[in-house]
C-alpha cells in the first residue's frame, strides 16, 4: 500500500534571468565540476603536436634530399651561405607589421611551412612533371624549359600560398589587413627561399669541388652573387601578391557579395604571383642579357611598388586608428591625448621607453605602484630590470590591444565583423583597463614629447624652471579616476541597460 512521504519535497526556487546576469557563485575554473567536454583529436594540443609533427618530418625528408644532391660538405656551405639573407628579410617584415604585429606562432609556422612542407612539395611535384614532360616527349632539355617557366611556377606558388591560406582560415582573428597578408606571405616565401638556396649554392660548390674552381670565378661566388645579392626578395616579392589577395578578401564585408570577394581576390592574387613567377624563371629564354632586362625592366620596379603599396597601408592603419579611437577616448576609455600618442610609432616607442625608465628607477609616486599586487607584479618602490621590463611590456601590450580595438570598430563599420563585435570588443576593454594605469601617463608624456597634441607653454610673467641636476621623474602617480561604468555615458558597453 503506498504511503506519502512524511516530509513533503520542496523544489528550490528557479532564479529570474536578468538582462545583464551576475555570476557571483562561479567557481574559478580550475575547481570546475562541469566542464564542458570535446573530443582528445580536437583539443589544441593535439592539433599543435599535429602540426609540429608534420613539419618536422618534411624537415626531416627535405633536408635529407638536399643533402643527397649536394654531399655533406655542399650543403653546409650552402646551409652557412643561405641563412645570410634570412635575418634581414625576416627583421623588414616585421618592421612592416609594427603597427599590429602579427603572433610569432603564426609566423614561425609560415617560415616552417615554406622551408619544410612547401619545399618538399616543389622537389617532389617538379622531379615528376620534369620527368613525365621528357619521357613523353622525347626531349629533356625542352622539358627541363617547360618545367622551370611554367610547372615550377604553379608548383611553388600553390604551395606556398597554402601556408597563407590556412593561418587566413584557422587564425582568422589574426589576419585583419593587407599588411597582414604581406607579412605572411613574406615570412612563407622566405623559408622557402631558404632551403631553395641551400640546393642551389651547394650544388654549384659541388661542381667548383669537381672542376678545382674557387674565387670570384667560382660558380658558388656567381650563385651566390645572383641570388643572394641581386635577388633575395625575389620568391617574397612572388608570394606577397597571393597575400596581398587573401588581405584584401580580409577586408571584404561579411555579407553576400563580399562571399565571392573573398574567394576571387586570394585566386586572382595567386595567378598574378603565378605569372611573375614564370616571366622571372623565363627570363634567360630573351637572351644572353635577358636577366638583367627583366632585372632593371620589371622586378626592381615592381619590388619598388609593393613596398610603396606596403609603407602607405601601414600608415593608412595609423590613419584608421586616429580615426577610431577618439570615441573611446570620448566615453572614457582611454585618455584625451592617447589616440594621437597610439597613431604614431615613434610615440609608441617612446612612451615604452619612459614606462621602463620610470619604473626602473623606482621612483614612480610615492612607491605603492599601481600595479604593485596586479597581475603583473609591477613594483615602483623596489624598481630594477623586472620592474622596468614589466612596464614597458604592460605599455606594449596596451598598444597592441589599443590597435585591435581601432580595427575591430574599423570593420564593424564596413560590416566585416560577426555577431561576437560586442563580446570581442568587451574583452579588449577589459584589457585595456586593466593596464591603464601604467600605460595612460606613459602615453600622454609621448604624445606631448613627441608634438602630437599642443602643450600650453607658462604665463610670460613665471619664470621657467631651472634644470635639476637629478630631474623628477616626468609624470606622478596617475588619477584617480571613476570606473567607466559609474559616469560615462557613451560607448559603454558595461554600462547596465535599464
């Protein structure tokens, strides 16, 4: 016979959904008891080792095949000769993306993917169509011909632009812009060059080794002097326009007629990078001089152009962010003189370089330090290397953060952003706030320092002061100003909505 419980159940109250709800009762992650769960393939770990996994054995591979065409001694000259240029191109492209630098992630794994993964493919595709081409037609030096102006073109561009186009789709966050693309594809086709380089320069001192030739006259000293000297931007100069398609497709609106931007422009850029490609590797087909005819003609101009096209990007970006950042600064984000500061690189520098000095030498306020029990540890009485490294990294990771921001707003005007613009553009605010207090004063002494806004000179009846032989330091303890949640009515995404 069934009985009712002697206690009746009370069912716990449903809590009401605010529109804004407050998660005060959350656990930190770590002592998480639901978390949510994916499958072990699909964790970043496993996809990074992946990755690495990949291109160490086509490193592995790549390497091993060189050697075998070169000897041992052939390629470790080749290998000391080859790493020459890699340095300086690697130091321009990132002088290029000073502005929003890309993740070194991002370009180590272009650099691995053109000297590894895309290397390997170019040997191995060209071998095979060389050989196919002579074998059915009965003619190899026609075919060696046919391969170095037409297969080898499409080959290497197709491999290399495959580096950009998946950072364009799995890291997508990080690919905002022309400069983006540049940069990329900079970094693939310099790997690439890399290991192209060894087989070439070690080739030629194996044959120097047979023929008992060595100086200037040497076949190593003409290749190293042709592409080395003459022409290590070559391969880059190739691949920049396939990144300079996938920038622009990065650039196209999310909606319908920008579908097809975004697929035609990476193409289009791949077949002009294509074609130059074979008009390079063709040159010595118009003659004894036709080298340098194509040389003086049409690279050193072209080289010209794109890095015209390249530097008037990058100031078109320190453009976009003078533009954008003033709403910020209206509502109270950011200070009234940090959006000229952020728009100008020498500022930048600047105002990192002053954060350092001034936390260095600990005689930041009255020692407490704004950031003094933060997350970055930053202690302005106990001052020292830390200190001064951790506030000019603070005042770095603002700008960059500050840059984001300005873009983001950029391409939800143009209507290039999702449905996450508000989710992403808290976060970066978050960031910023979090840094304010060191990077704020910092960046007003360099606007000012720098004549990016006009600083007041005293009344003619004060005197101006001496020189100290010990200066105080150049700014004091920052403001203590309101959450911007509490007064600020602009732009405020934290603001509660009655």
């Amino acid at each position: 016979m069934y009985e009712s419980p002697p206690h009746p159940r009370h069912h716990p109250a449903v809590p009401d959904c605010e529109q804004q709800p407050q998660f005060t009762a959350v656990p930190p992650p770590a002592h998480w008891r639901y978390k949510p769960r994916r499958a072990w393939w699909r964790t970043r770990a496993v996809r990074a080792g992946a990755v690495i996994t990949l291109l160490v054995l086509c490193a592995l591979v790549i390497l091993a095949i060189v050697r075998d065409q070169t000897g041992t001694q052939g390629f470790l000259v080749g290998l000391g000769l080859a790493v020459l240029p890699v340095p300086l191109l690697a130091a321009a492209f990132r002088w290029l993306d000073r502005v929003e630098p890309e993740p070194w992630r991002n370009l180590a794994f272009a650099f691995a993917w053109g000297a590894f993964a895309a290397a390997l493919v170019a040997i191995i595709a060209n071998s095979f169509a060389t050989r196919w081409i002579a074998t059915a037609t009965a003619d190899p030096a026609g075919a060696e011909s046919l391969g170095a102006t037409v297969i080898a073109p499409v080959v290497e561009e197709s491999a290399k632009a495959a580096a950009i186009l998946l950072i364009f789709l799995f890291r997508r966050r990080d690919f905002t812009g022309i400069v983006d693309g540049v940069v990329v594809a900079g970094f693939t086709a310099t790997g690439f060059a890399f290991t192209e380089n060894i087989l070439y320069l070690g080739t030629a001192f194996g044959e120097d080794q047979a023929a008992g030739a060595s100086g200037l006259a040497s076949v190593t000293a003409a290749t190293f002097f042709v592409r080395i000297v003459m022409s290590p931007f070559a391969h880059p100069l190739f691949t920049v326009l396939t990144g300079i398609g996938f920038g622009l497709a990065a650039l196209a609106p999310q909606r319908r007629p920008g579908r097809w931007r975004r697929i035609a422009l990476p193409l289009l850029g791949l077949v002009l990078a294509m074609g130059v490609h074979a008009l390079w590797n063709g040159s010595a087909v118009f003659g004894t001089y036709g080298f340098y005819a194509v040389y003086a003609a049409f690279m050193v101009p072209a080289f010209a152009l794109l890095t015209w096209l390249v530097i008037w990007t990058r100031q078109r970006e320190l453009r976009t962010i003078a533009a954008e950042l003033p709403a910020y600064a209206a509502a109270g984000w950011l200070g009234p003189a940090e959006p000229f500061a952020l728009a100008s690189m020498r500022a930048r520098s600047l105002a990192r370089d002053a954060a350092a000095r001034a936390y260095g030498s600990g005689t930041y306020g009255n020692g407490s330090g704004p950031y003094g029990s933060g997350p970055y540890g930053i202690s302005a009485a106990s001052g020292g290397r830390a200190a001064s490294r951790a506030a000019a990294r603070a005042v770095a990771e603002y700008e960059v953060f500050a840059t984001s921001l300005a873009f983001l707003r950029h391409r939800a005007h143009r209507g290039a952003v999702g449905a996450d613009f508000t989710a992403r553009e808290q976060e970066l605010l978050h960031h910023l706030w979090q840094r304010r207090d060191v990077a704020g004063p910092a960046l007003e002494y360099a606007a000012r320092a720098t004549s990016r806004v006009w600083a007041p000179p005293p009344p003619p009846w004060q005197p101006r002061p001496h020189p100290q032989p010990s200066p105080a330091p150049w700014y004091g303890p920052p403001p203590q100003r309101p959450a911007p949640h509490r007064d600020h009515a602009v732009h405020n995404p934290y603001r509660q909505q009655r």
